[in-house]
C-alpha cells in the first residue's frame, strides 16, 4: 500500500498541467480512500475488544507509540504523533479525504472551551482519537476526539510569579508522547511525565537552576528512547544547553551547553573551548544566552538531532563581547550525536548576534534534488531574515536568501557563508531602523513543507525596530530584570530606512530549490497562527480569529471559518474511524498578542475540530463591554509624568498603553473601578500574583505605585476627551 501511494505522489508531482492533476486526482480519490480504509481495519484489529476511548483502549494505543511507530509516523498518516507529525517535522500531512475540490462541505465537527483566556501556541498530539494538548500556565489537557469531551487534565502548578519572569507570556508549544507516557516542559523548568491514560504525574525532573531565571515553554521531543528539552531566559541572563533524559525514567543521559562558561572552571567539552575562542570579555556573568528554546529535527540514518540555538545575553554584542567575535554557539544550527549529545557539525547564521536574531525557528528535513543531484536538506528561516537550505550530513551551505524585507545584511556569502552586513546593521554610532526586528522576519510559529507542490509556506512579517547604544547603562543583578542592553541614543541621530516597506504579516509559499517567493498573501498582524499543508492546501489561522485556507499552487483562499478570537496555534490533520480532520485551537496570546489584538471580544482558548459534511453550531461567548475608567485625579503634571516614566519601565510591555485596547492581557486603562481601589494591593502587594500579575512592592514605592495609577486614570480621562495619548515604546522580543 505504502509503495502504491508513493507511486500516486510521484505521478501527480511529476504532471505539470491542472487538468492532467485534476483529473489524476479524481480517478484515484476512491481507491485510496478504500486503501486507508482497509489499513484503519488492520491497526484497529488487536483493539476490538475494547470500547473506544476506554481505560483500556487508552493504554493499548498510547503504549504502542514506540520509537518505531516514531520512526514510522509517515505510515500512519491518520495519527499525529509528535509536534511536527515526524521526525522531519515537515507538518504535512498526506491524508486526502479533504480538499479543494470539497472543502466547501468542510464544516465544524465540535468545540472544547478550555477555559482559559491566555494565549495557546500548542500543536495537539492525536492517536486513535485521544488527543493530548498544553495550554497556558503548562496544563495538559487530554480530549476524546470522538465525543469532543475532556478526559482529563493536569495542572502541574506553576508558580505565578514566573509569569514575570517568561519573557513572552505564560504559554507553552506543545507535549511528546512515548510508551504510554505524555511530557510536558514547565513554565517554572520541569520536564514532567504524565500517565497517559490517567492524567497522573508518573515522575518529574527539575532541569534547571530556579535561582536564575530560565523558564521552559517549548514542546519536548523523543528521540531513540530519550526526551529531549531546551530553556528560555536569555533576556533575563542564563547560560543555554539542551538535555537528554531516558524517556522511561527521567535520568539525564546527556546535556550539551550552547555557550561556553568561565574559563577558568574548564570547559565540559572541545566545542566549548573552541567556542570561547570566539568571545570577550566577561560574557559568562551575565550567562551568554543561546537558550534553545524551541526548534529541534532528527534524522535517525545519521543519528543526529538538529538543535536551534536562540539569541545571546545580552543582545547588545558590544557589551556582552566587547572585542567582537563570532560568539559560538549564538544563533546556529547545531547537530548533535544522538547517544552521547556532542558536537558533529554547527552552522552560524548570525555571527555576533546583534538583534535577538534566533536560529530557534522551526527546521524542515527533506529529500530535494538540487543540480540534478538528490541532497539530504536542512530548511529554515530564521528571524534574520534569510531562508537557508543547509546540507543535513556535515552542514554545508546550499543556498540563503531573503525571505522578507532585509537591511542589516545585504546577502550571505556563498563562499564563506557569512552575511555581509550593512553599514550601520551594528547601529554604534547612529539609532537604526533595521529590518527584521527581534520579532524577526519568523518567529516560532511553525512552517510547513509540501513534497508534492515542492514549496515551503512560511508565517513571516516585514516589521524594524529601531536599535541604539544605551547611554550609562548597567548589567541588574535580579533575575525578572530584562538585560538586553538597548536604547536609543538621544544625541544620536535617527537613521530610517527610506526604501522600507508597509510593516504587515503574510503567509509566504518558498519555493527552496528556484530559491524565490512563490505567492504571498498580507495579513493585517504581523502576529498570525502556523501552517499546515495538505497536498493541494495550506491551512492557517490569524489575529483576525479566522481559521483560512489557501490553495497550495497559488495561494487563492479556498475556505474560511470564523472562530471569534485570535488564533497563533498551528493547525493538525488525522483520520479517527475513517474521517479526516482538521484541529486548531484559539486563543490569542504570545508576546506580540499580549498588548493588541484584532478581535473586538477575547474568548476562551477553544479547540475547533473540523470534517467534511458537518455543520455544528460554533461556541457563543458573552460579549464584555467596556469604558475607559472615570474617576477623578488631583495628582501634579509632574507626579503623572513621573507615573508615566514608572508605568513605561514596568508595565507597558504586557498591558500595552493606556487606551490601545489590550490583547490578552488587560488594558488598565478599561479596569473597573474595584481595580483601581485595590490598586496599591495589587502592584505593591501581590494580589493578583496567582494569576502571573507580578508583585512590585520590593521595587516600588507607595508613591510610584500612587503615580502609575493617577497616570492612567489621567490618559483615560484625555482619550475620554478625544484627544491620543501619545507614547513611544519599544517592542520587541520572541
């Protein structure tokens, strides 16, 4: 059956006309329906004793997701079982009930409300029709996917004080599952297992140092009997490494540090004397960075796990390594030996990173032909604003290419394969628009690759920050303190780029052997959902709450549903007793959602299951009407000036100004009145710590908290007026 299907791929991609595919497709529709039909009764056949979604069908189907069946994941197509869907983490899924023949008949199955309005970024795991997801606070939710109802759910109770302390929300990406066993990585820096059938802890590792400040949000992976998991914090100040465990026990095999530490402790390994070759100064006191905190592949012919390697601390070079320097492993995609975690090859996009430009974003495996020779790829487009294609086998550079707008670097040398950057891309002597910001031109929603249109469809944003040296600025010694070392210069001059483009989000469709933009459709965020492909569509969602399809080849929109919140998850297709489906989960958030959002109304995060000839009537939510806060200010000009300085240094970043509206979380500013009467309690006081509202009381004063509220009462009374309360804040981040 496999080699037949992989015959019916190769005609349809070897035919170059429509209506020669079109007609291809239908004629073989039925037979391959009948054909995945027939496999569903040989999967099933060992599990019918059993009532679906029981006890016991639960641990029959989850003990059977061995590394085999992981190996496997491209012959079970009706299952997704790991975050990408296999190990090449392509997200396509080669199911063919739904498509743009009939997806007008494509309509909603069910709707889960898992009651929470913090954003989800997970991408559900789906075997037989149980369903594993996190969510916000790093709860995993178990779901029976053929009634649409919870099985269980567990909250492994993540302090609140670490909402502070994660640098872009309190969400998480996603679980692993393997033998029976659900993991998840917690916001406060576990690696937990989950009995899969009861929704109990089985056994937990700490897997960092909670003095400092590393939070985890990434999904874990299972490779070859071990469970891998990264951290984040580089913006706070930790040193970034990524570990093994045995997936059965929890106990460490092997752990691989990204950046060299103090020199005089020795180093773990040769790669890390190698890389402090490439530092200065003093970089190990304020961690280095390089946290991997979300992108790993696996290729298990070469036993090499593919690691995305994050950004430095600080992000500014000239004071993390005053003397310059390559800053290895910052911003690299490293390749790791499987079994004892050393290093076999690395490859630097960013050298002495200067911007957050991460190489966490998501990598593609494949098999492509390029010059009429088959090659074993790694595909990425990292925030830098270049779409690489790398040899997987030893790292060798075949192609980079902008992808989005670019002005730090003019293009990748093909010889040394190092950017060349532009005149003022390092901004020492001037403030810099530069293209891509830290939010980069990608970010960590994932891509997805179609062997059969040969594209890559990329969730990208043309969108600049301005960077400038800080004057007089000082490293903190508090791990909630942000230490990126930005700033604008006010005696400096302001340099913008005249030929920038509108700053917009976008789906791109990549075509990585002709190395060009093959479509591309605007969004109006640049914050929007990841992809995935079927083989004639693209499915995303986006920050206006639509989940959307696209046609593979061209980029026309097909089919569109309106899910009323904003959505940043990646969509996931599987087969439960011969019916295709397509899975997404709103729910808006992230670290450019949690100050703006395009919906007029936040709703719960909801999963949204979709097959053909359904038609069930979407969730109706409560709509929350609210007015700016009306209350009186006696507060001096300066006091509310002073108010505005302190609300600038410690609250925009996640409320976002007065009067914008809000995005998950709160516009202060639409408060109502008991808020500002417990004002004081809440900031200075820890009121609302539970819920990841941090407590200022060991930072400010009585009379700075006093400030911040009059502020915002004030901007509430000049935006009540009709006038805009004018602020210039700097965004920025994962």
């Amino acid at each position: 059956m496999i080699n037949f299907y992989r015959k019916i791929r190769k005609t349809r991609a070897d035919e170059n006309k429509a209506l020669k595919y079109i007609r291809h497709l239908i004629t073989n529709r039925l037979l391959l329906n009948l054909v995945w039909g027939f496999l569903f009764v040989i999967l099933s056949g060992c599990n019918q004793s059993y009532d679906k979604g029981s006890v016991e069908h639960i641990k029959a189907v989850t003990h059977a997701v061995d590394y085999d069946r992981l190996l496997n994941a491209d012959k079970t197509p009706e299952d997704w079982l790991s975050y990408g869907r296999n190990y090449s983490e392509d997200r396509f899924s080669p199911l063919t009930q739904i498509t743009k023949l009939n997806i007008d008949s494509l309509g909603l199955a069910w709707t889960l409300n898992l009651g929470t309005t913090k954003g989800f970024e997970a991408t559900p795991l789906v075997v037989d029709g149980i369903m594993y997801v996190s969510g916000p606070w790093s709860i995993v939710y178990a779901v029976d996917v053929r009634k649409g109802e919870l099985i269980w759910t567990y909250d492994p109770k993540v302090p609140g004080k670490y909402g502070e302390i994660a640098c872009c929300d309190v969400v998480n990406r996603g679980v692993a599952l393997y033998k029976g066993l659900v993991y998840v990585g917690t916001l406060d820096g576990r690696l937990v297992a989950i009995n899969a059938v009861t929704g109990e802890k089985t056994w937990e590792v700490l897997t960092v140092d909670q003095s400092e400040s590393y939070t985890i949000t990434g999904a874990p992976r299972v490779f070859d009997g071990k469970v891998i998991i990264g951290n984040s914090g580089a913006e706070y100040g930790v040193r970034g490494y990524v570990t093994a465990y045995d997936a059965l026990t929890g106990q460490q095999s092997w752990r691989f540090y990204t950046v060299p530490g103090n020199p005089a402790n020795g180093f773990e390994n040769e790669a890390m004397r190698k890389a402090a070759e490439t530092w200065s100064g003093k970089w190990w006191e304020s961690g280095g960075g390089g946290t991997a905190w979300d992108a790993y592949a696996y290729d298990p012919e070469l036993k090499l796990i593919y690691v995305g390697v994050g950004n430095g601390t600080l992000w500014n070079q000239s004071l993390r390594s005053p003397q310059g320097g390559d800053n290895l492993y910052l911003s690299s995609v490293v390749a790791l030996n499987s079994d004892d975690g050393s290093l076999e090859w690395y490859y630097q996009t960013t050298p002495g990173d200067n911007w957050d430009y991460t190489a966490t974003q998501h990598m593609i495996l494949a098999e492509i032909e390029f010059n009429n020779q088959p090659r074993k790829v790694l595909m990425q487009a990292p925030k830098n604003g270049f779409f690489y294609v790398l040899d997987r086998t030893d790292g060798t550079l075949i192609s980079a290419d902008p992808y989005v707008y670019t002005n730090w670097a003019s293009h990748v040398d093909m010889e040394t394969g190092r950017p060349v950057e532009t005149d003022y891309g390092r901004y020492k002597e001037v403030n810099a628009q530069i293209f891509p910001g830290p939010a980069g031109g990608h970010n960590w929603q994932p891509m997805a690759y179609n062997p059969v249109t040969n594209l890559v469809y990329i969730p990208a944003r043309d969108l600049s920050m301005i960077y400038g040296q800080p004057l007089n600025w000082e490293y903190k010694e508090d791990i909630r303190t942000f230490n990126i070392a930005l700033g604008g210069n006010k005696n400096a001059i302001t340099r913008m780029d005249s030929l920038a483009p509108d700053e917009k989000g976008m789906l791109i469709a990549w075509d990585p052997i002709k190395k060009k933009e093959v479509w591309k459709v605007p969004h109006k965020s640049t914050w929007n959902a990841g992809v995935l492909s079927l083989e004639d569509l693209v499915f995303q969602g986006n920050a206006e709450g639509f989940l959307v399809a696209y046609d593979a080849t061209d980029g026309t929109e097909e089919w569109r549903f309106n899910v009323g919140s904003g959505v940043v998850a990646s969509p996931i297709s599987y087969m439960v007793d011969g019916i295709q489906y397509i899975t997404i989960i709103s729910g808006w958030g992230g670290v450019l959602g949690r100050y703006v959002r395009f919906t007029d109304q936040l709703y719960p995060g909801t999963i949204y299951t979709f097959a053909l000839g359904k038609n069930e009537a979407a969730p109706v939510y409560p709509t929350i009407k609210k007015e700016l806060i009306d209350l009186e200010v006696t507060a001096s000009m300066d006091n509310i000036e002073h108010g505005k300085l302190v609300f600038n240094q410690y609250c925009n970043r996640c409320h976002g100004p007065p009067g914008s509206g809000g995005g998950a979380y709160p516009d202060i500013a639409y408060s109502e009145r008991a808020i500002f009467g417990m004002f004081s309690q809440i900031v200075g006081e820890g009121a609302f710590l539970t819920k990841g509202m941090p407590n200022f009381g060991d930072r400010l004063d009585e009379s700075q908290i006093t400030n911040v509220r009059n502020y915002i009462i004030h901007a509430a009374k000049v935006l009540r007026n009709g006038k805009k309360e004018e602020d210039e804040t700097v965004r920025n981040n994962h």
